[in-house]
C-alpha cells in the first residue's frame, strides 16, 4: 500500500437506499448514511490487495460533507485515496459523485488489525 493509491466503489440510488428508507430523513434521495457506506466501501477496496490473509481494516473516523442531493435512478461512485499512512493507520480522502455532480467529500481513517484477534477481543 501506498500514498496516492485509489479504489472505487459503485451504486445505483434506490428506494432502500434513499434517506426516507434509511430513517435519515424524509426524501426519496440518496442518504447521507448510504453515501457514508459507499465511501467506506471504496476504502475497503483500496485496501484489499494489500492486506496479509488474516488482516482486515475497521473505519474510525468519518468527516464528510454531503453537498448535493441524488434521485432514485442515479448512479453513485465514490473513490477513496490514501493520503496518509501512519503505521497501522491509513487515511483516505474521500469523495462521491452521481452522474451529474460532486456530491460528497472529506476523510476517512480505517486500522488494519488482525481480524481473528479482533473478533476474540469481542467474544471474550
């Protein structure tokens, strides 16, 4: 892994996905939470050819303005890209648009930790 890497990650705006589904507003356009996820998903995704077979990542830190509104139909990309590492901690800039328009951006913290360790931590 290294600075300046970038994923994406990809969803059309439905029904279960808008704000009125999700409880995060009354509107049927995207939500905020789902735009959250789909940002974290890009994450993830730069992430996953570089993470050890038994090493996963948790989200700590979300910071993201939601500037546009998206209806039902469109399709939503977010793309995360390091731009920092700082041993176990690697931090994204984060952003989403739909077809038309920059819809979101900010930051986004993930930990690499080693999964079964982490789930024993859970279950104990």
């Amino acid at each position: 892994m290294e600075i300046g890497m970038k994923a994406t990650a990809q969803m059309v705006v439905a029904k279960k996905t808008t704000a009125k589904a999700v409880g995060s507003g009354n509107l049927d356009v995207f939500a905020t939470p789902m735009m959250v996820a789909l940002m974290e998903e890009a994450a993830c995704n730069c992430l996953a050819n570089s993470l050890e077979p038994n090493q996963s990542s948790v989200g700590t830190l979300v910071n993201v303005s939601h500037t546009a509104a998206s209806p039902i139909g469109e399709i939503i990309t977010a793309t995360a890209t390091i731009a920092k590492i700082d041993g176990r901690k690697v931090t994204f800039t984060v952003t989403a648009s739909d077809q038309k328009n920059k819809i979101g951006n900010g930051t986004h913290e993930r930990f690499i930790i080693d999964a079964e360790r982490f789930m024993a931590k859970l279950n104990s």
